[in-house]
C-alpha cells in the first residue's frame, strides 16, 4: 500500500471521527503544520506516529494502512500450540527410550545367541 492510500484512510477515519485537523496535531503533541504535512503526504508517516494516529482514531495500523480491519483467525493460540507440541515431544522422548531399552535387549539377545552358538560348534568340534 503506497502512501496515499495511507493519507487517504488516515483523513476518512479523522472525519468520520468529527475531528479537525487541529484536534489531531494537538492529542499528537505536534504543530498543525506538522499534522497537516503528515496528512498531505509531505512529511513520512513514521511507526509511532501511526500507532498514535490509530489509537486516536480507535482503528488499528493495519486499518489505516490496507484500507480495511484485517480478519482475525480464529483458533488456537501460541500457548495452545506449545502445550500440544509439548506433549507431542515428550510422547515421543518417551518412545524412544522404550525404543532405546528395546535395542539394547535385542542386543544381549544376540549376544547370547553368539555365545551359544560358539559353545555348540566347540562342543561339536571336539567330539569328533
């Protein structure tokens, strides 16, 4: 969204809001002149002033910046996701250690098997 775009929602949402340019550089804490530049374009809109232009005009930034109130999503939020997350990780670090304790005892099972089998081909070879 360009500039103008900005100064144009800035300048519908100050009106419908019935406040002069004057009331607005005078909550801003500035001059007329610099309100005014701000609105026409002369003067860069920066971050703060924006936020402070919202807050006054009850809108937000992004309103006065695409032109319209963005749609929240609904769902769950950044807590709901880590707890999910959460147990979805531990779940997991649980199965690998069982996974783990499976290996290893697996392991010992060969082993012995190893050792076994190497008892009987002794005792196979040294009975002929």
């Amino acid at each position: 969204m360009d500039n103008t775009s900005i100064k144009k929602n800035i300048r519908t949402r100050r009106k419908a809001r019935r406040y002069t340019q004057e009331e607005m550089a005078d909550k801003m804490g500035m001059s007329l002149t610099a309100y005014r530049d701000l609105e026409k374009g002369e003067t860069s809109i920066v971050n703060t002033n924006l936020l402070k232009i919202a807050m006054l005009l009850d809108t937000t930034s992004e309103e006065l910046v695409l032109g319209y109130r963005p749609v929240q999503m609904e769902g769950p939020d950044l807590e709901d996701v880590r707890e999910e997350y959460s147990g979805r990780v531990a779940a997991l670090e649980r199965r690998i250690a069982d996974l783990e304790k499976l290996v290893l005892s697996l392991e010992e099972t060969i082993a012995t098997k190893n050792e076994i089998i190497t008892m009987l081909k002794k005792s196979l070879g040294e009975d002929k």
